[in-house]
C-alpha cells in the first residue's frame, strides 16, 4: 500500500518544496524590503550608537548577513532578481552608515573642515571718532617739536586742579556751580575730591615729579556742570600743553602757536592774541585764528568778526612753578589748553556738541574718509 501511494505522493512532495521556494523567494524579497525602509530611516546621535547601527546590519552575524544565509533556498530562475535586491540592500545599508558618520566627522572636526579660502562675512567696520582724529593731529603736530604725551586722572584732588594752580581759595571756579564734586569738604576746600574741570591739572602732575626741561601735552577729559545744550555739555576734551626751561619767552609760545594754527588749518592761517586771564599764567592771552568757514570776510559762525577763538595760553606764572617744586628764578615756561571739540567744529563745522557723545553711527560714518 505504501507503496502505492507513494507516486501519489511524489508530486505532493514535489509540489510542497516549490511552493516552499516560492514563498521563501517572496517573504525573502519582503524582508529586503522592510529592511531597506529601515535602513532608509536610521539615526545615530553619537558614534557608539552608529557603531551599535553597523553590527546590528553590515557584521558577520548581522542582519543583511543572515538574509543571505536564506539565498541557497531561493530557486536558481530567481537567483538573479533576489541576489541583486541583496546587493542594493547592502549596498544602501553601507551608503547610510558611512552618511551618519560624514555628519559626526564634519561635526567633530568643523575647525579642519573649514575653508580658510572663503570671502569672510562682510564685518561692519567701525570708524575712528571725529574727537579723536582731530586729537590725534593735534598730538602729532607737537610731537614733531618735540612734545612727549603726559597723564592724569580724571577724579582729581584740589591741590591738582586749583590750589597748585594759584586759584585763590575763594575763586568761582571752585564753586558748586561749575565743579562736580566726589567728595565735598565744607570746613577745608583743599579736602575736596572733584572731577578735573580742565587737563591743567596734569601741568601739576608732571612738575611736581620732574625737573625741566619740561616739554608735555595732556590730553583728556573734563567735566563741568553744565546744563547740556547744543553749545555745552558736563563733559568735553581738551588738549593742555606745558613748556617749561631756561629762557623760556613769550615770542617760543607765539612761534608755536603761529605754527600749530597753520599746520591745523592750513597755511593761509592768521592768528591774533587777546590778553586775557588765567590764574596759572601771566601775562595771559586768548588766541583768535582767522575764521576758516569765511576766510576772514564776516560770517554768522565769526559773528561778523572775521575772528574765532580756539584757546587760552600764556607765560607759567612764577607762582605756579614755585608751587610745584620748579624754581622760577632759574625757570620760565609757557602753556596752553584747547577744547578739541572746538576745534572739531571748526574743522569740520559740527554744530550741535551733543552729536559727539550720543554714538549715533550714522554721524560716525560721515568721518570715515577722514580716518
Ligand atoms: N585751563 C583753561 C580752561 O580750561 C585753558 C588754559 C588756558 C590752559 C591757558 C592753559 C593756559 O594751559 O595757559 O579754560
């Protein structure tokens, strides 16, 4: 009987073991398929779990790995179609992965992977501002006669910004009015701690360590207490400088200041000078140089005069040098002391002194071809 049936069942058999490889050709193409979907999605926040990524698929006992163990069952007519999803499942798995870790490899190495070659963002330059450009000529005009830049502080003592330069003790300047105060002393002016109302105080500073010749320039800040108007403001800049030798006269200081106007505004420059009054000097003069906006002709910045006035300047008066340590028997010098606002205006007619402190770039700009 068995044997009988067992024709009967040749072709069962037979029939069973391709439907077998039918069906395992197909979940083996199903499996590639959600492999490859997989694959597609894959993501590694740092290398360990790329590295966790790549055994899971691409090593011996891998995934892809164990597919192909399933290949030799597939039928030899579709060998082909199934062996080349194989390979492009392979193939894909291996592109993905060398992917994730291009992206850790530009991540961890940016500073090597940058192209130092690249045009550099366009970086907004800044510009030097109007008061120092203009102290910057200043400086460099009476460094060429020899002027070396001296220093001081700002919050300064009594002694500095008036007692050492014979302000009597009851002058205006000491008052309230005109003088911010860090430290008031109303039984002893000479107590008070001030913010320096002009750079005379840095003539103080350096006689009272050096003996002449003495040949300085201060320049700096200075504060007042002003109501702030297009015309004044609680703090300016000046320029302060000290000449200090033998046979010192008046005729060295009016040479250096025909010099300077010249030099600061151009050569057709006349100057004139006013006497005037400064306790730190004797005689005393303003000094007037021919308006530069009209040529000397009248106009509403001269006030019709013809004239503007750029400093103070005059001979150290005898006290001052005594004061200070420097015997005035032996010695004789001259100084002088300028806003550089002022002369800011003048060079490049700036008409309201508020525009220098409120950093308004657009204003800045406009000195860009004078840096
Ligand atoms: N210190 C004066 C002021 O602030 C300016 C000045 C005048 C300075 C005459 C000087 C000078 O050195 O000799 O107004």
């Amino acid at each position: 009987m068995s044997f009988f049936t067992f024709p009967q069942n040749i072709p069962f058999i037979f029939a069973n073991f391709a439907d077998n490889k039918k069906n395992n050709n197909e979940s083996m193409l199903a499996k590639i398929e959600l492999l490859l979907q997989e694959i597609e999605g894959l993501q590694a926040s740092n290398a360990e779990e790329l590295e966790a990524l790549r055994i899971k698929y691409l090593s011996k006992k891998g995934a892809i790995n164990e597919l192909m163990a399933d290949f030799r069952n597939v039928p030899a007519e579709q060998k082909k179609e199934v062996g080349m999803k194989v390979n492009e499942l392979k193939n894909k798995a291996q592109e993905k992965i060398a992917a994730l870790k291009e992206a850790f490899a530009t991540q961890d190495n940016s500073a090597a992977e940058m192209d130092l070659t690249r045009t550099a963002y366009p970086v907004g330059l800044g510009t030097r501002h109007p008061l120092n450009i203009v102290k910057n000529e200043i400086i460099d005009i009476f460094h060429r006669l020899g002027f070396s830049i001296a220093d001081g502080p700002e919050i300064e003592d009594d002694w500095h910004v008036f007692s050492s330069m014979n302000f009597a003790e009851d002058h205006p300047a000491r008052d309230m009015q005109d003088t911010f105060f860090v430290e008031a002393n109303a039984e002893d002016v000479k107590k008070n701690v001030i913010l320096r109302t002009h750079t005379s105080s840095v003539q103080s500073r350096v006689m009272e360590n050096t003996q002449p010749p003495i040949r300085i320039i201060c320049p700096g800040r200075v504060y007042r207490n002003e109501a702030i108007s297009y015309r004044a403001h609680a703090f300016f800049h000046q320029v302060e400088a000290l000449y200090v030798d033998k046979n010192v006269s008046f005729t060295d200081l009016k040479q250096v200041l025909l010099l300077f106007a010249k030099e600061m505004f151009g050569e057709q420059t006349q100057i004139r000078l006013r006497p005037s009054y400064f306790p730190f000097t004797e005689p005393s003069a303003e000094m007037d140089i021919s308006c530069n906006i009209c040529g000397g002709k009248g106009c509403p910045f001269c006030k019709g005069t013809g004239w503007v006035e750029i400093l103070g300047c005059g001979m150290v008066d005898p006290n001052v040098l005594e004061l200070n340590g420097i015997n005035s028997k032996e010695y004789s010098g001259y100084a002088l002391g300028m806003g550089i606002e002022r002369i800011t205006n003048l060079k490049y007619r700036v008409n309201d002194l508020r525009l220098f402190s409120e950093n308004d770039t657009r204003f800045l700009k406009e000195f860009e071809a004078a840096n």
